[in-house]
C-alpha cells in the first residue's frame, strides 16, 4: 500500500522468459541454456543461477520471497516473484562472487556475496530524511516453499483454515489510529494469494500460506517489504500483526464478509470551497519552470498526478497513464506527474525520477514539486482542502476546472477493481474530450 506514514499493476511481464521457462523458475532450479555454435562464448559465473528462497530479517520475524537469477543473451537478470507476479530486473552485477541488484525504478538495492547455493548480505531502502533502512538478508538456492516445507501426509497433515474469499479488516497503528480495508484472498490447498485494498491503495501481490489456524503472507516487489501474521478464531475472526520495514508495525482484526467495500476515492480529496482551478509551477528534469498555463497544456483536458519513485502504488499508476497518454494525446489529453521525491536537493530527485520514467518509458511530463511529504504536498498545493495520499490523482476539464480528484490507485494486484477503474477511467476521459472547450 502507499500509506503517506511510509512511502498500485507494474504489469506482470514474462515476455522475456518463455512460459515454459518462467513457470520451471517458479518450482526448480533454473536450467542452463542449451549450447548452441551461434552462441558467444558465456564467462563461468561464481554464483549460481536459478531460484533462491529469499528471507528478510525483520522485526516480525522472517520475512520471506522468491528471487530468480537466469542468464540472459550474455546477462545475468533477475525476477522477484510474489504470487502471479514476475517482475524483471536487468540492473544485476557480479563481481566475482559480489551481487548487486538495483530494483527497477527505485533508489533501492539488494547487496550479497554467495558462498556455494547461499547469498548473504541486506537490502537497502530509501527513505525520506536519509532515513535509510538496511534489512539483514539470506537467499538458499532450489527451496520451494515459501514459509513451509511440504506438510506431513495422513494423519500428521495439520487441519488448515481456509481464508478463501473477502475480509473486512480493520488496521490500527502504533498512534491507534485505524483505518477500514478490505482483504481479498485466494486459496489453493494450504498456498494463499490476493491482497489487502486501502484508502491510499492495496497493498499489490500477496503470497503465503496457512498453517493450522494461522496465515502467513508477504511480499517484497521492489520497495513494499509487508510481512503478515493472523490466527483465526473460534469466532471466525482474523487477528493479526502487519509489518512493514524495519520501522512500521500495526494489529489487525478481520471478519470474512463477501460486501465488504472501500469509501468512494473521490470522496477523501477535494479543492477549497471557491477554488476551482488547479494550479501548479514546477521544474522539469532540466530545471525549467514549466505551468499549467503554458500552451501545451491550454484548451486540453488535463491529468496531473500527484506521485514519487519510491512509491510502489506510483509506479502501477505509471504502467498505465503512459500507454493511456499515447492513445488519448492526439485526442487533447496530457499528463503531468508532480514528482514528491524522498531528497531535498534537485540533483538527486531529478536523478531518481529519471530512472522512474526509464522504468516505464515514460513520455508525459514530470515535475519536481517537492519532498515526499503529505503536509510538504500541502503548502504546494493550498488548493486542495485535505491531501491523504501518493499517489492522488486531478482530473481536469479544458476549461481548467477541476472535475474529480481520485485517492490511492488500485492496481493490478486487485483483478476486477483494477479492470473496472481502467474502464472508469477511460470513460471520464471520452466524457471531458467531447466536451467543448
């Protein structure tokens, strides 16, 4: 999730690996490519390739995921995967038995020396106010499991709970404010898959198992690293714990309920009584002042996010407004991102926004609006009556008036809530271009 406290699909994209390929790199080891005359002579690695069960040492234990290595053309590459997700990361660099990782948009890196079919070493999150968290990290090669092993057999086989369907859940912080969410599972013998949805966005993909009477999930994608612990009463109820980093921790209770459902998200964020018109003036990557009363942008309905690169729920949005901008620009419609980075000086949130529009191929604007901050977001926006979240989302007519304005985005991680709002989405849009302006 992208709660404003702590820092939703990334598409799922298998098209480098064939299906055959990714789906032996969810279950064994990776085997060697065949050998092939056409082929380069390939250099011998000092690190295995394949999938590695990787665990994360948090404050609530273990926090495990997959990570994949596979050689490819003459490159080592790497895939993290969680549930359905495969998410690929080419910026991978061996030294000798030294392995970096640079996650894929992100200020974020895994670090690790191998020994045999064992990597050890932490992964580095960024934060805002150089915060910096370094999580203690373990990777054994050919493990299969995400937290057990395979579960005896007969009558030693543990009685499990099934979490199947949908869950209203209540979440409260250390400050004992809560927060109404909806979980959504999907069970399939004792593995467990879905997500939690929030207010400021879901959580993106969960993947775990139950035990007994208890559920485990996780997940690490790149900057999320969410670790899950409930039991499940004799009532019916969930109760559990929820971690996130090294800093973050909440309790949760949940009761199964198929109408379980989120407040409007266009009902947290609204312009000031009297203010109907969204400004903004803000550099680019260059330095330039860019406005919304440049000529680019005049007499065209407008998007403007309101995002980060640290941001995971920022980063599904942008899988989806840059092939949304190329289909609707020679309509009249573009796009601006307000880019609320985690560093104070220009240089280095120009730098990391960069690397978010290479993720993504991005081709709208982006601006450097400020530090990752929700009262930050605020003092620069005083149109807005309240700011919740990373990423809010302004929908702008060709009159500059303000039209909706979403909270949080709902990613591919949710299924059918994703689809709807793309489908939502797109709508407004035909609405607000056959308009005159």
């Amino acid at each position: 999730m992208t709660r404003i406290f702590a820092a939703r699909p990334r598409p799922i994209v298998p098209a480098l690996l064939s299906a055959a390929a990714l789906l032996a790199a969810c279950h064994r080891q990776q085997p060697p490519p065949p050998a092939a005359e056409t082929q380069p002579a390939q250099k011998p690695l000092s690190i295995e390739l394949g999938k590695y069960r990787a665990v994360l040492a948090t404050p609530g234990g273990d926090l495990p995921f997959f990570i994949s290595l596979v050689r490819e053309n003459d490159q080592v590459a790497a895939y993290l995967i969680n549930g359905p997700e495969l998410l690929p990361i080419h910026e991978v660099t061996l030294t000798g038995s030294h392995l970096e990782i640079m996650m894929p948009g992100y200020e974020n890196k895994i670090t690790a020396d191998a020994a045999g079919d064992t990597l050890s070493g932490e992964l580095a999150l960024s934060k805002l106010n150089g915060n910096d968290q370094h999580i203690p990290l373990t990777a054994k090669l050919g493990a299969n499991y995400r937290f057990f092993p395979v579960a005896p057999a007969g009558d030693e086989a543990p009685n499990n709970i099934n979490v199947n369907g949908r869950w209203a859940a209540t979440f409260t912080d250390s400050d004992n404010t809560s927060e109404k969410d909806v979980g959504e599972f999907a069970q399939d013998g004792d593995v467990v898959t879905g997500t939690i949805l929030t207010p400021t966005g879901d959580h993106r993909y969960l993947a775990g198992q139950v035990r007994g009477n208890e559920l485990y999930l996780s997940t690490f994608d790149g900057a999320h690293a969410f670790l899950y612990k409930a039991t499940l009463g004799a009532d019916g109820t969930l109760k559990g714990d929820f971690w996130s980093g090294l800093k973050s921790h909440e309790t949760f209770v949940a009761k199964r309920d198929a109408n379980a459902h989120l407040v409007d998200p266009y009902a947290y964020t609204k312009m000031k009584r009297g203010e109907k018109h969204f400004a903004f003036a803000f550099p680019d990557l260059n330095g330039n002042t860019v406005t919304n009363n440049d000529p680019k942008f005049r007499g065209k309905v407008l998007i403007v996010a309101l995002a980060g690169s640290w941001c995971p729920n920022c980063h599904d949005e942008a899988a989806f407004l840059e092939p949304l901008y190329r289909d609707y620009r020679d309509r009249g419609v573009e796009v601006v991102s307000l880019m609320f980075e985690h560093f104070g000086d220009f240089p280095r949130a120009a730098a990391a926004t960069q690397r978010f529009r290479q993720q993504y191929s991005i081709d709208y604007t982006t601006l450097i609006a400020g530090v990752s901050d929700k009262d930050e977001a605020g003092k620069k926006l005083p149109m807005l009556s309240k700011f919740l979240a990373f990423p809010t989302t302004v929908f702008i007519d060709k009159k500059g008036n303000v039209r909706k304005i979403h909270t949080g985005f709902t990613g591919p991680a949710t299924g059918g809530h994703y689809t709807e709002f793309v489908n939502e989405t797109k709508a407004e849009l035909d609405k607000l271009v056959a308009e005159k302006g």
